[in-house]
C-alpha cells in the first residue's frame, strides 16, 4: 500500500516567515512561549492584509461599485476559507465576529434568553476558561436556570463518570466545553460529550479557541451544534474570530447585536432580520481582518494540522521531561499523550509572577497568572501558574532555554 507521508515540520525554517523573531528581547533571541494567549503573525498574513488594504479596501456588501464588489468577494471568499477549514456544510454557517468570546456571548444570549428557563441546567466544567464560563452563568442566573460544574480528576481531566450524577434529574439543555484547554492543554473528549448531551436532548457548545489552530477540527465530525474560535490564536490578525453553528438553530434564534446590515426591512413598527449569516453581523465587518484571517487558514493548511499537532505534542513531552529534571517544579496537567502543546506548572515558593520577571530578562516570553480559568485555579489550590506554550515556530532549544532560565530563576529567588 502506497503510504503518502507528510514530512513532519520544520520550525527553524518555519520561523523565517515571522518578522517578530528579528528582533532581540534585552538583547537575547526572542524565545516566545506564549502563543496560547496569541499566536505571532506570519509574512504570508500581514502581506494579504497589506495588499487588501492597498489594492481592494472599502466596506464590504454596501456598494455596487467595482472596489466594493472586489472587497466583498474578498471577504466572503475568507468565509468559504473558514468554511473548508472546519469542514462546515456550509459557509451560511460561519459568522464573522470579534473573537471566541464574542461568539460564546452570541450563543449565550442568542440562543439561551429564549431556550433557559428555571429547571433547566446549564452544564459547563472546571476546566473552562471564563469565556465559557461567564456568559453561561450569568445566563443561567438571568433566566432562573441552574448553572452546574461538571468535575475534573487529579489529572485535571474532565470527569464523564459524574455526568449524570452532576446533572441529576434536571432538564440539561446545554453543554459547553474546551476541545482543549489553555491551561493544563488537556484535550477533552468532545464527541462523547456531544453525544451525551444530544442524548439527553441538550446542545453542545464547543470553545475550540485554543483547539483549531493546533489540531484538525472536524464540525461534523465532532458533533458539536456550536464552534467559537479566534483568529489571533491561529496566526491570524486580532480583531477576527468566528461562530460556526448549526443552521436550524442560528436560523431559529434572535440576533445577538442590532443595527446596519443585519436587517430585511425597516419599519417604524417593526424589523425583520437578514438571512444567514448577516443576521448576526451587524455593522462594519472586519474585512481585511477576514481576509488575514483566510491567508492564515492557507498557512495552517499548507504547513499541514496533523504535522502542527505532532509537533506541538513532542514539545509538550519534551518539556515535561525537562522541567522534571529542573527539582521544586509542580506541574499540572494530564500526561504528555493526553495534552496539546501547554504546560503549566510553579517553582516551589517562587511566585508565577517573579519567575515570569526572571525569565523575561533572558528574553524568554512565558504566562504568569490565572489564565482566565479562577474556577480550575481554585481546584488547583493555587492562585496562578506558569504557563509555556507552543506552537509551529517553536524549537526545543527554546525549552532549553526555558530550563536554564528557571535554574536562574532558583539561583536569585530560591
Ligand atoms: C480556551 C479559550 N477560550 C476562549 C478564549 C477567549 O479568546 P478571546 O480572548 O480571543 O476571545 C481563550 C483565550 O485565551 C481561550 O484560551
């Protein structure tokens, strides 16, 4: 059988491709190892933006115009991109929004001010970044519905033994989880949890933020009725993220934010709403944002998912071997096979904030904090972490670094 093998990546060629490593930090290379937070851009977006700005910019689906048909294909063709990318049936589907939080929000409000009432449940896991975490419990507050967590174990993994026992005879109507999460990089088993809630008659919201620009993410596939990501997390530019969601449901809910473009018609007595998408992309649209973000799908996919995962993944065990040998590191997280390329962990009695301060001045960029996660923090027993990240770019020399520099950090503050 003729096996066609993609070659695994090459981050050192890779990295050529983004300026932002040119530079020195306190006149070290940059080693960046927080591309879970946002993800540095390569020549091939700011390049696309660049030449949309100067040869095609104008508003999008307003004028009749040559420029505004040129700019208007320009942006539905990144839709079709995105479309492709997540392997949604269709691009109706796909709405353009600021980040994954504003589409968790849509959803949140769109869909959950007309479908949760007092007896439902809104389940959602300790796991999860506020993004997912806050619109659903401010919603289930909102509308009298019970707001539920579902566990983690020691592994800080989710715990689908207790699903039935968190829920009990409430009425769940949604789920929303990770695929992976930011800050242990535990990936979560999302097709048993879609097919768990679709059982019990609930939607499953995934927040794939930290999940679709490391790994092929497969709508159908996974079963989910809701997808949130953001551009800036996958090499594309801030400011462009996207929504996909079922059509029968975008089409049965209320629009999120109101205003120019979303609408049919206008009366003094009333408005009717546009059709998918447009009714949930009220305003300006970020065009040329759009069309960063689609040069970045074309980088993803040229580089290739399943390479980028590899990748991540062999810096993932190779920094948790690393960090074991450093003495004083408790790590948290699942084990290098179950986790995406996230590692988080503290230095016995050295605040996350100080070892982050170390670590700077041998220009090595790491997270220090919370990571928007306080619930899973409070599980932890802990107020913040570290967190190293990876992503296409990155080099196990970087890890290297990051060893040398926590001995350092040892040396000054231990
Ligand atoms: C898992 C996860 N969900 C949601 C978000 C929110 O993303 P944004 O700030 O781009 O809306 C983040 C950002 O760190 C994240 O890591």
């Amino acid at each position: 059988m003729a096996v066609t093998a993609r070659p695994a990546l090459d981050a050192q060629k890779l990295r050529a491709d983004f300026p932002i490593f040119e530079q020195k930090i306190h006149g070290k290379p940059l080693a960046y190892l927080d591309s879970a937070v946002s993800s540095q851009k390569p020549r091939q977006v700011l390049d696309a933006m660049n030449v949309f700005y100067e040869t095609s910019y104008t508003n999008v689906h307003r004028g009749v115009y040559t420029l505004s048909e040129r700019a208007t294909d320009a942006y539905e063709g990144a839709r079709e991109k995105v479309r492709a990318f997540v392997n949604a049936p269709s691009a109706r589907e796909v709405i353009f929004l600021r980040n994954a939080t504003e589409a968790l929000n849509l959803v949140a409000y769109a869909w959950g001010l007309n479908n949760l009432g007092p007896g439902d449940v809104v389940l959602v896991s300790e796991l999860e970044h506020h993004s997912n975490f806050v619109p659903w419990q401010y919603m289930a507050k909102r509308t009298g519905a019970d707001f539920r967590m579902l566990p983690l174990d020691e592994h800080g993994e989710l715990r689908l033994d207790a699903l039935d026992e968190t829920v009990g005879d409430g009425n769940v109507k949604v789920v929303a989880t990770n695929l992976v999460s930011n800050s242990l990089g535990t990936i979560s088993p999302v097709e048993k949890l879609a097919a768990w809630a679709h059982e019990r008659g609930a939607i499953y919201v995934c927040d794939a933020a930290q999940a679709a620009p490391h790994r092929a993410v497969d709508v159908q596939a996974l079963g989910c009725d809701f997808v949130a990501v953001s551009g800036h997390k996958m090499c594309g530019p801030s400011g462009v993220g996207f929504l996909w969601g079922r059509a029968e449901l975008l089409e049965s809910m209320e629009p999120f934010l109101m205003g120019g473009h979303m609408i049919r018609q206008v009366r003094f007595e009333t408005t009717t709403w546009g059709e998918l998408p447009h009714k949930f992309e009220a305003g300006t649209a970020p065009a040329a944002e759009a069309v960063g973000l689609g040069a970045a799908v074309d980088y993803l996919t040229d580089v290739g998912l399943d390479a980028i995962a590899e990748h991540e993944h062999a810096l993932a065990a190779y920094a948790l071997e690393r960090l074991a040998e450093v003495g004083g590191i408790t790590s948290y997280g699942p084990p290098a096979d179950r986790r995406a390329g996230i590692v988080s962990f503290n230095v016995d009695g050295i605040h996350p904030h100080d070892v982050a301060q170390v670590l700077d001045s041998e220009g090595i960029a790491i997270r220090a904090g919370h990571h928007c996660c306080q619930p899973l923090m409070t599980k932890l027993g802990v107020a913040a972490t570290n967190r190293a990240s990876f992503y296409l770019y990155t080099v196990p020399d970087e890890i290297d670094r990051l060893v040398e520099g926590l001995h350092k950090v040892k040396r000054i503050l231990g």
